[in-house]
C-alpha cells in the first residue's frame, strides 16, 4: 500500500528534506514549501517508507500535484 503526498497549493519547492527508500515516521517534514515569503513544511501522515520523489528544489508545484509517494508500513 503506498499513499501519494501532493501539494494543498501552488508553491515552489525551497528544500527537499529525504530521499528515495529513506524511512519516515507519521509527522516527518518531506519537503519545505515557499509560497509569498512564507516556508511552509510538508508532513508524512503515515509511518512508511519514501517510494519516489516527484519534486526537485526550484520546482514550482500546482494545487493536487504529487509531491512524493510513501511506501506505508503495516502497523
């Protein structure tokens, strides 16, 4: 089961934090958004593992685009 993490507004990417088959815990920042000025963190809502990075630094991301996918862990 993996779950797709995509972007809740148009943003460009200032830092991505993880990398491809890196573990995340539920509440991990993934990748630091900027959108007027502001740094906004995106979280990991699952415990899991990181399936694929869909976003590089500079990136400018639209409201639904897939930011990363997370390979989710069985609790």
């Amino acid at each position: 089961m993996s779950q797709v993490v995509r972007a809740e507004m148009v943003a460009s990417v200032h830092s991505v934090l993880v990398t491809v088959d890196e573990p995340v815990d539920e509440g991990a920042t993934l990748v630091i958004l900027e959108s007027m000025k502001m740094e906004i963190p995106v979280l990991s809502e699952v415990r899991g593992t990181i399936a694929e990075i869909a976003v590089s630094v500079g990136d400018v991301v639209q409201e639904g685009d897939v930011i990363a996918v997370i390979a989710v862990v069985a609790s």
